[in-house]
C-alpha cells in the first residue's frame, strides 16, 4: 500500500494530475477504522438498477456481502466494489446528497482496496458530458465523454471485445488480448494527464480506457460478472490477490468487436405445465404423431448451462407463447428466470416474448 506523504510513493488522488489543481479535503466526521473480515466484501449498490450478477459473481468465489447502508459503511470496508449502474448525474446526485461521494474520495485516498465497474470507474473522472456537464469524484484527470455517432458508429458499444493491456498488474494478468462484456455509450479518453493511471485501453471507432490502476485502487469499463472464465479471474484476483508478478504487456493490434456465438433457445409451456426448449415451423412445435404433444427439446436452465460450459457468450431466452398472459402470471417461466439466480451463470441473458420489460437479468 501506499504510504501517506513518501516521497516515492504519491497519493493515487494526485498523481497524473495537473499542478495547481487541488484536492478536495475530507470532512473531519468521516474517521472509522477499517473492518477486518477476510470474507467479506463491501459492496456499494446504491438502487439505481440491478447488480444481481455482480452479486453471484462474488458469491459464487465464496465471499459473503457486506451493503453500504452509510458513509461509514464505505470507510470501514476492507474491500469495496462499486458496480455503478445508470446515469453520471443521477449517480453523483445519491452519492453527494447521502455524503457518500465524500467517503469514497476519502477511502480512495487512504488507498483501499476498491473495484469500480463500469460507471464505477466514469465517476472516478473530473465529469461527464452526460446530462451535463455534471461534476464527478474528481479522482483521475479528464472527462467522460459520448461515442461519435455522426460517421455511423453504433452506439451504445455493445459486446465482446479485446483488451489492450497497458501497464502490469495483478488484476489483469493474463488477460491481454482476451475479449470482455461491453455495454456503454459514454466513455473516458487517454490524456497525458491520467495516463499514470491507464491499465489497458479498447478501440471502439477510438482508443478509449478500459481499466484503471493505481496502488490498491482498479476500475473496469467492461462487466467482468457478464464476461465468462476471464472475467470471474478478474474478480478472483481482486478479491483473493497474491504475491505473484504479472507480466509485461504485449504490442497488441487494434482491438474491434468479436464475433458473436449467441444461442437462441424457443421456450414455452407443454401441456403438462412444464417449461421446455422446443422448435418448430412458424411456431407449430407440436409433433405431427398421435400425441400431438410439444416438441421437448430439453430443460431451459440446463441447455443454457451447457451452451455457456461449451463456449457460447450469449444465451437469449424467448417464450414463444408470451403473449397469452401476463409475463407475472407466467410460473413456469419465473422459474427458469429464478433457476438462473443460483446456477453458475456469467453472461448476459436476454428474455423477450412479453418478459423483457419486466426483468433485466
């Protein structure tokens, strides 16, 4: 960790940043001291949307949760993940009107360790553009800015794509030139004021960073509870670090988008009341036997799991009679939606057929 005034070892909150530019000082009431649970994880979900999979993430690699009710539930963390969610300006509004913004620039500055994701590491900047401009943490120099969309440019970045690691750490280690979970329209660009800070970078129609790094103190871009194998090591190595050295980055090519593998699984309900995997021509999945019965191609849960066992990136739910009946009254489909709650999980999961406006897994 770094020591508070060495000479050699300066404060994550200035390095990079230009002179003359001051910090904000800490209130004097923020003082607690630091929990010491080896298995517990701080986690700061302020209710802007749905961090269920970050939630399984870390459940699933043993570690309990700890919510952050208060302030001082952000300075007592002996670990801190902060999976932002919605917009830069709502975001600061919670975190400044509940004093939260200020226990985070005063955890961030005693160097604690501390995990943004996605918006999580966008606050970390001076601002955004977004509903803005709107002040942020004021951590690392620079401003979140929107995707260029006038050349034609899709926007949001959505998908797989390659990491280019810029500087060694433990986090990343391994990671250079394997594709993570994108989904952003707003992002941060290297400067030569932040870029002591800059871990790796991603092109999408421009270079744009993708993780930071600076003592005890990581942030992602990307969604490493939706990125398979490569992101639940990020979270390992976040929350169970060792003593071992990462390697020097390779000289990379551009990165682009990947390739999608996407698995799209017909679901409805047979006669029995059971939710199965069928197929059929223009929705006639009934067996031209006696029976008549519903194709059974399997169980949905456990088809999705072995189309992510065997390397698919995305599984994509639709239930084909969705329009009967209310998506809530739907039992059979709540099931499989619950059922993904627990089984070992970790891309994105879309549903449609009625079902998509009312759960975003």
């Amino acid at each position: 960790a770094m020591a508070t005034g060495a000479a050699n070892h300066p404060l994550p909150c200035s390095v990079g940043r230009p002179k003359g530019t001051n910090q904000r000082r800490r209130p004097a009431s923020l003082s607690v001291r630091a929990s010491s649970d080896a298995n517990t994880v701080t986690l700061l979900d302020y209710g802007a949307g749905n961090v269920r999979s970050v939630r399984n993430a870390i459940r699933h690699l043993g570690f309990n949760i700890r919510d952050v009710r208060s302030p001082e539930d952000i300075l007592a963390a002996d670990r801190l993940v902060f999976p932002g969610v919605g917009a830069f300006g709502s975001a600061m509004d919670v975190l400044n009107r509940t004093g939260m913004a200020d226990a985070l620039r005063e955890y961030i500055r005693r160097d604690r360790p501390f995990l943004g994701i996605c918006l999580g590491l966008q606050l970390l900047f001076d601002s955004s553009e977004e509903n803005g401009p709107v002040s942020g943490l004021g951590v690392i120099p620079g401003v979140v800015r929107r995707f260029d969309s006038s050349e034609g440019l899709i926007v949001p970045h959505i998908g797989w794509n390659a990491l280019q690691i810029t500087k060694d750490t433990q986090l990343l280690q391994g990671a250079d030139g394997h594709h993570v979970y994108f989904v952003h329209s707003y992002h941060a660009l290297p400067s030569d004021a932040n870029r002591d800070w800059i871990s790796s970078t991603c092109n999408y129609g421009e270079s744009f960073i993708s993780s930071i790094s600076m003592g005890n103190i990581e942030a992602v871009q990307f969604h490493p509870e939706k990125s398979g194998a490569t992101g639940l090591s990020i979270f390992e190595k976040f929350l169970s670090p060792n003593s071992s050295g990462a390697k020097a980055p390779a000289h990379r090519k551009a990165s682009k988008l990947a390739k999608r593998v996407i698995a799209c699984l017909d679901v409805r309900s047979n006669d029995n009341g059971d939710l199965v995997v069928t197929k059929g021509d223009q929705y006639d999945v009934r067996d031209h036997s006696s029976s008549k019965e519903v194709r059974n191609l399997g169980k949905p849960v456990e088809l999705a799991s072995q189309y992510y066992i065997d390397g698919a990136d995305e599984v994509s739910f639709l239930n084909i009679t969705g329009f009967r009946a209310f998506p809530l009254g739907d039992l059979p489909m709540l099931e499989v939606c619950l059922s993904f709650i627990t089984i070992k999980y970790f891309h994105y999961l879309p549903l449609s057929g009625e079902v998509t406006g009312l759960y975003n897994w």
